[in-house]
C-alpha cells in the first residue's frame, strides 16, 4: 500500500496530540482563569439563539472538513448529506478509500477543524472588552466539550476510526494505544473545565 500522505498524517496527529497535552497542562497550572458567567443575564438574552445557530454551522462546518479532505485525497463521489437529525458525510466505496492514509487524513479533518474554531473562540475572548469576553470565554469551555468526542478515541469517533486507519498505516498498534491514554486524559479535563465553569456561574443577570 502506498503512503504518500505519511508525513502529513504524522504531522497533524502530532499537532493534535501537542494540543491536547497542552491543555491539561494549562488548566492545572491555573495558567487562565476560568469565566464566571451570569446565567440569568445569558439566558434571557440572545445567546442561546446565537449559541444553537452556531452549533448548527459548527456541525456542517465539521462534515465540510471531511469532504474537502476527501476531495483532496482524491476520493470522488463523497460530500456531506442530510442525515436526520444532523447533516453527515458519506463516499461511496472506492479503492481511494483502501489507502491508510486517505481514511486518516479524512478523519482527522473534522477533529482539526474543531480544534481551529475552538482557539478562535479563544483568540477572540483575549481581544474582546470584558463583557463580551466572558460569554467567549464560555463558549470556548462549552466548544471544547462539544469537540472533545470526536477528538478522543471513543468507540465509533472520527479519531477511533482514524487512530485504527493510523495502526493500519504505521503497522502497529502503539499510537493507538498511547492516543487512547492521552486522549483520555484530555476528556476528564474538559469535563472538570466544565464542571468549573457551572460552579463557577453565577444564577444573577451581572
């Protein structure tokens, strides 16, 4: 089996890896304070509408990034299709699909992408008055959870799939093992970020 596509597959595992050391290592270090949002003034405001339309795009923006991934592996025929209730994307079976690499590069877009939107969220709450910074600060929180299945190697995810591709492509099933570890311990910090964040809150509207 050819492996064109190695390096680059080596490269944003590795990258993807780098981050999800990185932020277990940032919330124990206390290296940012976790926001303290007033639910009362979110709820009654227009963030709930913003937050569930941009969950919308984030989700077709997520299958987008594996069609273009496929599309530049070479795969014809896929995109993404209206699978009740969430749009998803589908290729048909083809001999691009036997490569490895092909099916990792494809899977590990989706996960990247939410990656990328995730620290946009967060360069955002930096540059933003402190009003505005507050809800980005926990809209990142909350995009990181929304990610974080896809990004770790839970059974059926677009990184379980990919890691076995990866196994496939390296022939062994260390990166996969290993993935799984790091992985898992960027899931339980996500879950206390979160479990802060609601602790944290405030029940007022300031």
């Amino acid at each position: 089996m050819q492996r064109l596509n190695t390096p680059l597959s080596v490269a944003l595992l590795a990258l993807l890896c780098v981050w999800q050391a990185a932020l277990p290592l940032a919330f124990f270090l206390r290296l940012a304070e976790l926001p303290r949002p007033a639910l009362g003034g979110l709820a009654r405001g227009a963030v709930p509408l913003y937050t569930a339309a941009g969950a919308l795009l984030w989700i077709a923006a997520h299958e987008m990034a594996h069609a273009t991934a496929a599309r530049c592996c070479g795969v014809r025929g896929g995109g993404v299709e209206w699978s009740p209730p969430l749009p998803a994307f589908y290729a048909p079976p083809q001999p691009a699909l036997d490569r490895s690499d092909t099916r990792f590069l494809i899977c590990i877009a989706g996960p990247m992408l939410d990656l990328l939107l995730s620290l946009a969220l967060a360069a955002a709450a930096v540059l933003a008055p402190a009003g505005s910074a507050t809800v980005l600060r926990s809209l990142f929180v909350i995009s990181l959870l929304a990610g974080m299945p896809n990004c770790c190697a839970l059974a059926g995810s677009d990184m379980d799939q990919g890691m076995h591709a990866f196994g496939q492509m390296c022939g062994s099933r260390w990166p996969s093992r290993l993935y799984g570890v790091l992985s898992a311990c960027y899931a339980a910090t996500v879950i206390l970020m979160v479990v802060q964040l609601v602790l944290h809150s405030r029940p007022g509207i300031v």
